[in-house]
C-alpha cells in the first residue's frame, strides 16, 4: 500500500480514515486466519469441541495461555508452535493496524518543522 511522500500535502481526514479502515480491515482478517488455524489445530490434535478450541486459540492468541489441558503429544507440539506464532502474529497484526496512524502523525509532524524552518 502507498503512503504520500513527506513532502506532499496531510491527507484528508476522509481519505485518513479510509486508510484506518483498509489497514484495520486487514489487520482482523490477519486476526481470522490466525484464529483459525489454532480453531482447527486445537479441535484435531487436543480433541475438543469446536468451541472449546475457540476458547484455546483465542486464549493463546492474545497471549493468555491455554484454557484446556493438552491430552497428547501431538497437541502439545501443536500448541508450542502455535503459541510462537501467534506470538508473532499478535505483534505484526499491532503494528499493521498502527502504522496509518504512526505514518499520520511522523508526517504531521514532519511538515511542522518543515513550516518552522
């Protein structure tokens, strides 16, 4: 996605907005398939219902820990690598929906000084 050059003029709060929208629009279906490979991970190699898997995915997705014990060795393998990836997911996912908002106010505050000088 394309972001004004620093000299070029703030974007509208329209068009601002629109960019929020986009990049927070991404950031949930990052949010969706993250959940879902821990929704369908959980439900077959713990065996748990599909909304006790929700719970655990979720759970571990932001970082909570796991609801349900692990009954095999094959969920625990599943739940090491999930965890460590929804690690980096719930980070990346942070920083996506953030960077409009960092990108407004750097430029913001870019063409402040600019103006000083």
């Amino acid at each position: 996605m394309h972001f004004e050059h620093h000299s070029s003029p703030l974007l509208s709060k329209v068009e601002f907005y629109k960019r929020v929208l986009r990049y927070g629009g991404f950031s949930l279906l990052l949010i969706g398939f993250s959940l879902g490979i821990g929704v369908v991970g959980y439900h077959f190699s713990n065996q748990l219902s599909w909304l006790d898997s929700l719970v655990n995915a979720s759970m571990i997705l932001t970082g909570m820990g796991p609801v349900d014990p692990l009954i095999n060795d094959s969920a625990k393998w599943f739940a090491s690598i999930y965890s460590i990836f929804s690690g980096v997911v719930f980070l990346s996912t942070v920083a996506v929906f953030l960077t409009p908002i960092a990108h407004r106010f750097l430029h913001k505050f870019h063409l402040d000084a600019d103006q000083k000088k």
